[in-house]
C-alpha cells in the first residue's frame, strides 16, 4: 500500500510564473525540459478571460448608468431638477477592467494596514515530497491523471470560483504539484446594490458556493474553524478519490514537528501539539489499511483481522484525542475540535462497512453449511458421470476395432476377387466368373431340395 501527503496551499498567483516558458527558464529552481510545463486547461491571457468574466456585469453597469442619466433629463424637463444633468457625473466604466484593477488595495484591518487585493486567487496543490518523486512512489503520469480530475473537480464544485488556468510544473526537482488559478465572482443580493452586480470577495463567494467554516483536516485542531477550510476539505476528499484509482493512499499531509516560527496555537504544550499531529496521521494510516481490505475482491481471515485491528486502534486513538487537552485561541477561548465529529462519522462508516463484511462471511458460512449435502450429491453425480463416460469411451474404442477389422476384411476380398478375375479358364471365363456361376447353382439346388 503507498501512502502519500497531499497539501492544498493557499498562496499570491504569478501567471507568468506559471504559463509563461521564457520566463521561467530565468529562474534558478527551474530545469528547463520541453515539457516541463502541462497546462491542465488550454492556456489563455488571464486579462483575456477576466474582461470577459466581466463584460456582461459592465454592461449592465452602464446601461443602468445610462437610465439613470436619462431619468434625470426626464426630472429636469420636467421642472424638477434646476441644473442640467452632466454626463461626466454617470461616466461608463471601462471595459478593461484588467487594467483598471490589478494594483488595487484593501486595508488590513488586523495588520492595521493597506495590501494589495489580488486580481486573482491561486491554489498550489502537491502530492507526495521529493523523496517520493525520486525514488517513484508516484509517477508523472499518475501526478497529471490525479490533477487533472482534481481540477474538473474544482470547476463542478465551484462555480462563484472561475478557473483560469491550471498547469502542472514538471521542470522543478521538487515535489509534484498544480497551480490552480481562479477568480471569485459572485452574484450580489439586491441589498448590496453598489457598482457591478457581481463582487470579487473570495469570502462571500465562498459562502456562495456553500461552505460554512471548518476546522482544516491536516491542522488538526490547532487553529479555529475558517471558511477556506470548508474548500480545502472538500479538495481533499476529491484528491483522495482521484488517487485510490491510481492505487494510492491518502495520508493528510501533517507536519511531523512543530515549527516555533509557525506556532498560531497559545498556551499549548509542544508535546500536546505532537501527540494531535502523530494521532492525525496514524489515524489516516489506519483508515487506508481497512480501506484497503474493504477494497478486496476476495478478503482472507488475515485480512480480516488487520482490517477490525485498524478500525478497533482507529476508535481508540479518536477516544485520545478527544482527551487531550484543547488549544487555546488569541481571545482565550477554547478552541472547539469541531473536526472531531467529521472523525467520528469516518469512523462509524468505517465500521459499518467491516460489520456488513463480517455479516457477509458469516452468511456465506451458513449457506456453505446448507449447501453441504448438495455438494455431496453433486460430487456422487459427478463420479458416476465420469464413470459412466469411461465405460462408453471404452465401448467406443471396441467399436472402433472392430470397424478397423471389417475395412481390413473388405479390402482383403477385394483384392482377391480382382485376382479371380483375372485367371481365365478354357472356355475364357474369368474365375471369378465361373466362380459365381457355381455358387449360383448350389443356390438353387439348395432350393429344390426344400
């Protein structure tokens, strides 16, 4: 069984970094290959799509701008407005809504400050590690195979989340991985009736899409519960699928140590935070080992046993982590392990699908018991059947001798009779004329004296 890590990052997007060839072959982590790059989706200009992305809510835009404009001529003309309307005060927006936006800004109001607001999002997803790559626990084909669903997965999960571009980098050394770009857009509500009917909030279309805050799969508990992480468990269970049909297990990517650098729990001992982590991952082993043995066409008793061993070891460490002491988040509370209840559910699932097993076996048991006697009988009838054709292919070979014997006969008085006719006697009959006269004629004597 191959177990491998899957990671799903959140990071800023470079279209040139991961489309563009020449630009690449300028980096120093970058080993140019012909192939190197395996773009997922056709490639185009991602300023291309996004003005067409926006076009028809631009349009809306401006002829709402446009009724406005007009509605005001109509309340002057008609003596309810004392100044002209102005066209510069219902401007059109430009149709280059690239360029009008890509060095937007937004203030920060956590870091007490203004960051740029991308015009677009990127997702990196990664399979495996280096070690992995290289000693070929997973090739490219199957990294590609796996990607490519994952990302058609994306599309039909997400539609406020539009795929630009999806490109697989084979020309770096190190773990195999995708970078999947997309653009937020959502529809407004009538409430929120400012500027384009559409919003860019990667939050709200979060929620659009239907995603309510979660705790992350491989984060364990360790942070709180935040919509992103509703989109990320899901890409998890789709990357797991995608694997099994290439013969690989997930096992969520975990960090094996703790980073102090990195540390976004308080007041949580580091061996507390370990055994979270250590628990995460035996938990996903012991899920792919049952997994495996459900997956069999034919389970030994063996099987069996390493199977409910799993599940049994499965229930006891959920029981651990639900002991363990709880992280506390940067307002004192703590932090609830809402994952825990995903936990339980895999497990239960888990279960019942071993009972069902065992249910299976012990039918097939009581049948083999009822269908004994038969079995018995059939045996019996198979004996006599052979029999039965032993005795009748050796009829056959009886026949077969005999038949060989008259063809022998038959061809012996043939060759006789051509002798008898030719010798000729005196009166220049053949013998074997005379030979049927004479037996013609004791014939008939033989019938006269009846």
């Amino acid at each position: 069984m191959k177990e491998l890590s899957v990671t799903i990052t959140f990071g800023m997007g470079n279209e040139a970094h991961n489309h563009d060839l020449e630009y690449r072959e300028t980096l120093e982590h970058v080993h140019a290959r012909e192939d190197g790059v395996v773009e997922l989706l056709p490639y185009r200009p991602y300023r291309d799509q996004i003005n067409e992305l926006m076009r028809p809510y631009i349009d809306e835009y401006n002829a709402e701008r446009d009724r406005r404009l007009q509605a005001a001529w109509d309340r002057y003309n008609a003596g309810e407005l004392k100044t002209k309307p102005r066209k510069r005060d219902y401007k059109h927006m430009d149709y280059d809504y690239y360029s009008q936006h890509e060095n937007d800004e937004y203030y920060n109001q956590k870091e007490k400050r203004k960051e740029p607001l991308p015009i677009f999002r990127s997702i990196i997803l990664g399979i495996g590690d280096k070690a992995d790559r290289k000693k070929g626990r997973i090739t490219e084909a199957q990294a590609i195979k796996i990607f490519r669903e994952a990302v058609a997965d994306f599309q039909k999960d997400n539609p406020a989340l539009h795929v630009l571009g999806a490109a697989v980098h084979l020309d770096e050394v190190g773990f195999y991985h995708c970078h999947l770009d997309f653009k937020p857009l959502y529809d407004k509500t009538a409430a929120d009736s400012r500027g384009l009917s559409a919003g860019i909030s990667f939050e709200e279309a979060l929620e659009q899409c239907g995603y309510s805050p979660e705790q992350s799969i491989i984060n364990g508990r360790d942070k709180a519960p935040i919509r992103f992480n509703g989109l990320r468990n899901k890409m998890y269970r789709n990357m797991e699928r995608a694997m099994a049909g290439e013969g690989l297990r997930l096992q969520y990517g975990v960090s094996a140590q703790k980073e102090p650098g990195k540390d976004s729990s308080h007041n949580q001992a580091l061996e507390d935070w370990q055994a979270i982590q250590d628990a995460a991952r035996d938990l996903q082993h012991q899920k792919n080992v049952a997994l495996e043995v459900i997956s069999l066409d034919e389970v030994s008793p063996e099987d069996l046993k390493r199977a409910t061993a799993a599940v049994q070891r499965m229930a006891n460490t959920l029981q651990e982590v639900a002991d363990s002491p709880r992280t506390i988040d940067r307002k004192g509370y703590k932090v609830s392990f809402r994952l825990f209840d995903q936990l339980q559910t895999m497990l239960r699932s888990l279960q019942k699908a071993m009972a069902y097993l065992v249910h299976q076996i012990d039918a097939l048991k009581e049948k083999l018991e009822y269908y004994r006697p038969f079995e018995q009988r059939a045996q019996k009838a198979e004996a006599e059947a052979a029999q039965l054709r032993r005795e009748r292919f050796s009829s056959a070979e009886a026949r077969s001798r005999l038949e060989n014997e008259n063809r022998r006969l038959q061809r012996e008085n043939d060759a006789q009779r051509r002798f008898m006719e030719t010798v000729k006697e005196r009166e220049g009959r053949s013998m074997l004329d005379a030979y049927e006269a004479r037996k013609a004629a004791q014939k008939r004597s033989q019938e006269w004296s009846r």
